[in-house]
C-alpha cells in the first residue's frame, strides 16, 4: 500500500492516505467535469477561476494525469518501474505535454533566481494567481511549461504525485514560509526577492526549506561581493572569491594609510579651507538636486574632475595673489614651518613655488575667497598652461 | 579636536544616505583635513599627522555612508573610543553576540577586517562587506585624486 514510498521519496507518514485520496478523487470528478467539453490541448491555460486546476496552474490535462496517477496508484505502481509511456490510460491524454511537466531544475532555477515564478507566455497569468492563492505551496514545482522539450521518466511523475500529497499537509507552513520570504523582501533593500523553490528529489520539509533560503541569500550576496571586486568573476568557488575578497580589502585598507602618510606629506602646503568652500559653493546646488530622488550626477567622473579642478585652480591663483603680499611675511613663516616639517620638504627646498604655499593661510583664508572667486576665471588659462 | 570635526561636518552637511554622493565626502574629507592641519599645524611628526590624516579618512567614510549600516556605527564608535580609554559608564552593551563557526579561518578573517564583523551573521557580514568594499574604494580614489593635484602643481 506504499507506491509512494516506492518512488523514493522519503514521507514519513503512512497512514494519511485515505482522506487525500478520496480528496483527489472528488477533484478528479470535478476536473472531468471540465475537461471533456474542453479539447485536449497541451498547452490550455486553465480557464476555470476557482478550480483545482487553477490552484494548480496547470493546464487542465496535466492535472488529471496527477490525479489519476494519485487515484490509481496501486495499478501504477507496477508500471513506475517500467518507464515506458503508460499505455493503459482510459483517457488517452498527449503525453508529451505531461511529459514536459515539472520543468527542467534548471528553467525552475533561473525562475527561482530572476524572481520569476514560471516561463513566460501563457503560465505566466496562471502563475500569478498561483502567488495569490495560498493554497498554493513551495513544494510541487508546478511550473507549466506545456511546450517544453523536456522529456520526463515516469519516476519523476510519481514523485510530483507524492509532492501533491504532501501539499495538502504542508499549505500552512507554505504560507508560513511564502510571508518569510515576502519579508525577506523588505529586508535588504538592494538585494532581490529570493524564491524558494524546492526542485525535484529535494526535501521539502520547514528545515530544509530554511536552509535553502539561507543559501539563496548567501549566495545572492556573495555575487554582489564579486561584481563589486575586481578580478572576482571570473573565480569559481567560494573558498577563492572570499581570499580574493579579503586580499581587496586589506590593499584598499593598506592604501588609505599609505594615501594618508602622503597627505601628511603634502599637507602644510594645500589651503584646505578656501579649497573647501570652494567645493560647497560647487555642490551647494548638486545636494538639492541630489536629495529627493538620489540622482547620481555622474559620481564617477565628475568629481574627480571637481576636485582635481578645484585643487589647480585655487593653488594657482594663491600663487600669484601671494605675491603681492608684502615679501618680508613670507621667509619668517616659511623658515618656521620648514624647521618644523624637518628633512621631509628638503628635497622641496630649491623649489620656488613651495615656498609660497607654506604661507599660513589661517590668517588670510577667509579673506582668499572673495579674490579667489573673482580671479578664477583669469586664472584658468594659467592653470591649463600648467 | 577630532571630535569637533565630527560634530561640524555633521551638522552643516545633514544628513546624506547614499554613499554614491562623492562630493558630500570630498567636502568632509577636506574639512577634517583642514582641521587636523590647524590642530597645531599638524603636531610633531608627519607620521603622527598621518595618523590624524587616517583617523579623518575613515571618519568621513563612516559619517557619509550613514547611521544605517553596522559597519559605519562601529567604525565610528572605534574611532570615538580613543581618547579616554576607562570604563565611563557601564551601559549595558548586548550587542555581542557571537555567531558560532569560527572553524572557518576566510569567514574570521572577514570579520577582522570589516568593522563591527565580529557579532553579525554570516549573510549580513556579506551585505556589509560590499558596502565596505564600496566605500572604501570611493575613498581611495578622492585621497589619490587629492594628492595628485596637490603634488602636481
């Protein structure tokens, strides 16, 4: 009395068989009802609303094959093992669209992954109602896809049967488990929805379920890690991307502290203070515009460009506005800050433009920027020729 | 002296979420800069205002990628916790939890690297990597855009 265990699929409940089949058996009256004035098409959407087979998504005859597997068992049982067509069947149905019935694990996959439910076409509508309705489960890979080339043993027939069975168990914790993801959802909110779906010879129970959503979600972000890392995608395995991903962060990290160590180099000769509210000025305008909708004005290319832009060309005129301050300011300061900063500008000392920078800016700075503004324009030829 | 540079950048920018918006770091960065260089005109040593200059960096990668990720909460109270090392008050810190699974010597090392690593999950750990990562490489690239213009002219 056990065909389903003879498929191989592990259940570990035996003696709930009875209700489900006569279940099945009311659904099967009712679905004859609706197939016979309806053709054999292989590849009918189900037309009926609130009908099992619209539960299903399946197209009507694809269904009746379940069911009349689920009701027939025992005479099934012996032509499981066989694997040829089932040629005794009273109804005669096209078998190359049950054939093609529970989709390759890889259409199921890529459904599963670009938040698809099922093919495009026809299903697609049917899959929609399949979202909605919460006798729906996770666990048959109910995937219409009628037209598929696949071709299909009838072990993986009788599996799907089981899996129908099991649906009526497991509707509750689907649903449980449909809203976890809904969740999952709202949860990251760069990261796509990640849908379970158990695929065929999986386990189908709550803890595996969970696991295989962990999964999904660790794997979603670990592709995220690898666009984001240069040189990643082309790596397979984990153990690599993740070394590849760790050596990235520690040279960046190693860079900012030896970026850091040049600035500190460099520092005393930049006015940052002025070259500052330059850049506010500048982006005064960018931040509103930027506020509501968060559009990037060009992150990548435009700012280096502002800085680097901002940087020339408010040295450049500090250059030259600095000499007309009266020329005796100048050594006293420069002598002081040189005797702090040491043996690290005396490679700098023969040249003449350093020694103008070192001007303390503290003073004037504030009194720089209406200059600078004003001279920014003549200054740019200077700026270009340098 | 640090502080105040926080508190400053903070308030006068807002509050800016994404991290895509370089010239918001940019503008942060070379106001902290600003800053440690008037801090006494950058102390003794270069190295120790490269250390400042570092502190700076991280703090307005931190405050610019926002309150909303873990990584940037602890770098920031990292960064914080230095001056005034005792105990000030006993708060009652439970955010350490520790996830079992330390077997896997790339997962620890991964919650070394990334600030605030060692109490999250592993699918966080990843989400905030990439942010990190991201980060990281924006501020990378405004550091060298700087010193190059700075040592170009």
């Amino acid at each position: 009395m056990e065909p389903p265990r003879s498929s191989g699929v592990g259940i570990d409940n035996s003696g709930e068989y009875s209700p489900e089949i006569a279940e099945t058996l009311r659904f099967e009256e009712e679905i004859q009802s609706l197939i016979h004035p309806s053709s054999f098409d292989g590849s009918a959407a189900p037309t009926g609303g609130g009908s099992f087979t619209a539960l299903l998504g399946l197209p009507a005859n694809q269904a009746v094959e379940l069911l009349h597997d689920s009701g027939a068992r025992e005479p099934l049982a012996s032509r499981i093992r066989v694997g040829g067509h089932p040629v005794h069947r009273p109804f005669h149905l096209p078998l190359d669209c049950s054939s093609a019935f529970p989709s390759n694990a890889t259409l199921v996959d890529r459904a599963a992954r670009f938040s698809v439910f099922a093919a495009e076409g026809s299903p697609a509508s049917s899959s929609g109602r399949l979202k909605a309705e919460p006798q729906d489960s996770d666990s048959p890979p109910l995937d219409p896809i009628p037209t598929g080339p696949a071709k299909r043993k009838d072990t993986g027939r009788s599996k799907c049967d089981v899996r129908l069975s099991l649906s009526f168990k497991s509707q509750a914790k689907a649903t449980a488990k449909k809203s976890k993801n809904a969740e999952e959802n709202t949860d990251g909110d760069k990261l796509p929805y990640v849908h379970v779906r158990a695929r065929r010879g999986q386990a189908t129970d709550n803890h595996s379920l969970a696991e295989r959503a962990r999964r999904e979600k660790i794997n979603v972000r670990m592709k995220l890690l690898q666009e984001l890392v240069p040189g990643c995608s082309k790596i397979t395995g984990t153990a690599l991307v993740l070394d590849e991903i760790i050596n990235h962060v520690q040279t960046l990290q190693r860079q900012v502290e030896f970026l850091s160590m040049r600035l500190a180099a460099v520092n005393p000769r930049i006015d940052f203070s002025s070259l500052d509210s330059y850049l506010s000025a500048e982006c005064g305008p960018v931040t509103v515009r930027n506020g509501p909708g968060g559009v990037v004005v060009d992150p990548s290319l435009w700012p280096t460009d502002a800085t680097a832009e901002a940087t020339r060309r408010l040295l450049v005129p500090q250059f030259w506005h600095i000499d007309l301050v009266p020329p005796q300011l100048q050594p006293q300061q420069s002598l002081t800050t040189w005797e702090r900063d040491g043996a690290a500008h005396s490679q700098l000392l023969p040249n003449p433009t350093t020694s103008l920078f070192l001007y303390d800016p503290a003073n004037s700075g504030n009194a720089n920027v209406p200059h600078l503004t004003a001279k920014l324009k003549t200054a740019e030829d200077r700026a270009l020729n340098l | 002296m640090y502080r105040r540079s926080f508190k400053d950048t903070r308030s006068s920018l807002g509050s800016p979420n994404p991290n895509f918006s370089k010239p918001m770091v940019a503008l942060r960065f070379l106001r902290a800069l600003s800053l440690v260089r008037r801090s006494g005109l950058g102390a003794c040593s270069p190295s120790y205002r490269a250390r400042g200059i570092r502190r700076a960096a991280y703090a307005c990668m931190a405050a610019s990628a926002g309150p909303r990720r873990a990584w940037s909460r602890a770098l920031l109270r990292k960064i914080r916790r230095r001056p005034g090392r005792g105990l000030r008050r006993p708060r009652a810190v439970i955010w350490r939890h520790r996830p079992v699974g330390g077997g896997d010597r790339l997962e620890v090392a991964l919650r070394r690297l990334v600030p605030g690593g060692g109490c999250m999950e592993y699918c966080r750990l990843l989400e905030e990597a990439a942010d990190y990562v991201k980060c990281l490489a924006m501020q990378v690239r405004l550091m060298q855009t700087i010193v190059d213009s700075a040592s170009h002219v």
